[in-house]
C-alpha cells in the first residue's frame, strides 16, 4: 500500500545531485545560502549551523552577553511548541517560562503575554507551529514596550509571511531548521538572522569558536538524505514507517546535542532547495486550502485560522477534535487510509516533566495548550499529496463515527 508521509519535503534525484556537486565543489556555497537567507529574512547577517535546536542555545545565550542586565535569566516560550525549545532555554543556563496559547490562531495568548512581570525577562519565543504565522505584529510591539528581546522561531515558517514581512524577521533574532520535517531539509541543519550590532557581535564570536561538524558525520547525513528523497515516496514510505528503531513521528526529550556549525556540504542541498521554496510553498498552501475546505465540511472539527494578513507555509495541516475521545480513531481511520495524520507533540509544556520541574508554580496551568495537545491532528501538505487527498480525508474521518 502506498502511505502519504505526515511532512516532508521531495528531492529528485536531479536535485540531489545538483546540491551534491554544489556541496562539494563550490567552496563559497555556504556563504551564497547564508546571504540568501539573512536577505530574505531582512536581516544583515545570518549563521548556519548544525541543527535548529544548537542554532536557538547560541541565539539565547548571545543575547545573555548582549544584555548587561544579570537579572534577566527568563525565557517566555509558547506552552505548545517544539520540545527542543524549553530543552534549549534550560540548556543555555536560563529560566523556561510559559505563556498559554488561543487555541483558535495557536499564537500567544496576548492578553496572558501582557500580564508577565518583564522585569526578569530576558527574550520571549514565538512558534509559527506549521508554518502558521504568530500575531507577530502585537508580539513584536509588546517586546519593544517592555524591553525585551524577541526570537522569532520559524523553525516551520520558511516562506511564510505576515502583512509581507517574512517570518523569522520579526523582532531581533530569526531562526530557521532544514530538519525532516521543516520546510526545506538536509536533514539536520539550522540557521539564525540577526541585524541588531551588539547581538552579531556576540553572535559571531560564539559561532566562530564553534567545532565544524566532522567531515565523516556529514557524509553519513548525506547518505541518508539519498534514502530519505527515495523513500519518501508514497509508494515506498509505507515499508520505511514499519521499521523498527527510526522512531518515526515520536516526540522525545532531548538536551546533549552538540553546536557545531553547519556541514558546509550539505548547504549544496538546502540552496537547491531554497531555489524551489517559493513553489513548494505554494503547492503546500493549494493542498492545504483543499483539506480545509473539506475539514469545514465535517461536524466537530475547527481547523486553526491564520491571521488576515498571513501568507501561511504550511509545513503541515492543523486542526482540533471538538470531541477528543474521538481522535484517535479519527487518526486510525486515516492512517488505514495510507495518510500520514499526527497528533504533533503529545503533551502541553507544563505536562513535560523535564520542562514542569524548572517551571514556577504559576504556570504550571496551561489550560488552553493542554486542549489543543488533546485534540490536535496535523495532515500532510507536501507535493507527494494526490490530488484527491481531500476527499480521502473526508471519507475516512466520516467512516470514524
Ligand atoms: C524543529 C523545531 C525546532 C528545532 O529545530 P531542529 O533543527 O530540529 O533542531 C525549533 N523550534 C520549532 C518550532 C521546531 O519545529
């Protein structure tokens, strides 16, 4: 049977090899991926490195050194988002604090936001969980009001924008990831834009005395990626989900993951892909706009709504089961359909042990992002996708009741 993968992104085997030559042979192809990224972005610099999560530890940490402010060791993240997020707030030395989400956008709720005390705050996080923007426009102001400093994480949000702005360009730090999932891969990657003198100064001196990742790590990346553009063909995938140990899909803790900066070869792949970002963006909105419509049709469901200025990219479809007794026969039923429905991370951060002991009492109740961790689905929009994807959809969340 074929199985429609829940994310991912397709690499022919021209553009295998066309960022196969580029990785090896031109010398300055990080360098070219980098500009590329920090113009998009509206940045003047950008850092590639090994992964999103070592990415988001130097951000944090620069803009420790950036601020002369010692008191100010707090991090407002989401209370649904990536678990690599707190796991990466902890492990650059600062405080996780919690902010709970509308469950209709999945921003920051905006009213708790306006009601932290800032005075210990060092930066707040957004998400753009799904290449959904933020409402960052008001979350934006609310950091320049306050003095905070902002991460824009659109580890999912590469191609997206709000009111025409990118992305990952709002506020002082942008972040992308070219992990599985995201909306362009090497497999492992991640990459920070700043503009702001006194964090590119801080910046550019942590990532300079970063290790490069070894030469032989990076071979090994890119012979999975060659299995990863083969494999992730409907046709193929559903054999690769039955293996056993790839722990496909599962959300686990994780904090010992080197920083290392970017295996220069693979940026051969991410700028091929980059090249193609604005067309798979777009066939992920067409698919996305189809599942919708279908998902409006059903009783029960309430897909989540972008704000009215966003271009969303879409790295997966969300939406919530008003009844969440009855999601997981709903992501059964899909399944046996050959679709890849998730139900994305399992558990709001205040319900992430790791995560819970570190946190105040005060938000430790989360009640919004404990609602949608219950009842949230993620169906995939990528160009594998058959056009009648929609109607499968329906017909197997019909055949769930
Ligand atoms: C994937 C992700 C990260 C981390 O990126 P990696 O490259 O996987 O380390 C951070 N934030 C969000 C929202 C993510 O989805």
């Amino acid at each position: 049977m074929a199985f429609i993968a829940p994310a991912g992104t397709p690499i022919s085997l021209r553009t295998f090899s066309t960022g196969l030559v580029r990785g090896v042979m031109q010398s300055s192809i990080d360098a070219q991926l980098a500009r590329a990224l920090a113009q998009h972005a509206g940045h003047q610099r950008c850092w590639l490195m090994s992964t999103g999560r070592a990415a988001m530890v130097l951000a944090l940490q620069s803009m420790r050194d950036a601020v002369s402010d010692p008191r100010r060791t707090e991090v407002i993240v989401p209370a649904y988002t990536c678990y690599s997020v707190p796991a990466s707030v902890i492990r650059a030395g600062l405080q996780p604090r919690l902010c709970d989400i509308d469950p209709v956008t999945l921003s920051m709720n905006l009213e708790a936001l306006k009601n932290f005390d800032f005075s210990r705050v060092l930066a707040i996080v957004t998400a753009n969980l799904y290449g959904i923007p933020n409402q960052l426009d008001a979350i934006e102001q609310l950091a320049k009001r306050t003095g905070v400093l902002l991460l824009d994480d659109a580890a999912q949000a590469l191609g997206a924008s709000l009111g025409n702005r990118p992305v990952g360009g709002f506020g002082d730090v942008g972040l992308y990831s070219f992990d599985k999932g995201k909306n362009i891969t090497s497999l492992e990657g991640g990459a920070l834009v700043a503009s702001n003198p006194a964090l590119t100064a801080s910046i550019e001196a942590r990532h300079n005395a970063l290790p490069g990742t070894p030469a032989s790590k990076t071979a090994m990346t890119i012979a999975k990626l060659g299995a990863y553009s083969l494999l992730l063909r409907p046709t193929l995938y559903d054999f690769v989900r039955q293996l056993p140990g790839l722990g496909l899909g599962k959300t686990k803790w994780e904090d010992d993951y080197p920083l290392l900066k970017y295996g220069r070869p693979l940026a051969g792949f991410t700028s091929s892909l980059y090249g193609q970002l604005q067309s798979l963006s777009e066939r992920r909105r067409a698919n996305a706009r189809s599942l919708s419509m279908a998902l409006k049709l059903l009783p029960g469901l309430q897909v989540i709504e972008p704000p009215a200025d966003a271009l969303p990219a879409y790295t997966r479809l969300p939406f919530l089961v008003a009844e969440p007794s009855r999601r997981d026969a709903i992501i059964a039923r899909l399944n046996d359909a050959g679709i890849g429905a998730t139900a994305s991370y399992p558990a709001a951060l205040c319900d992430v042990p790791e995560v819970a002991r570190t946190l105040p009492q005060s938000d430790l109740l989360m009640p919004a992002a404990r609602r949608v961790a219950a009842s949230i689905v993620t169906l995939p929009t990528h160009p594998y996708c058959p056009p009648d994807l929609a109607a499968r959809v329906g017909q197997a969340i019909l055949s769930s009741q």
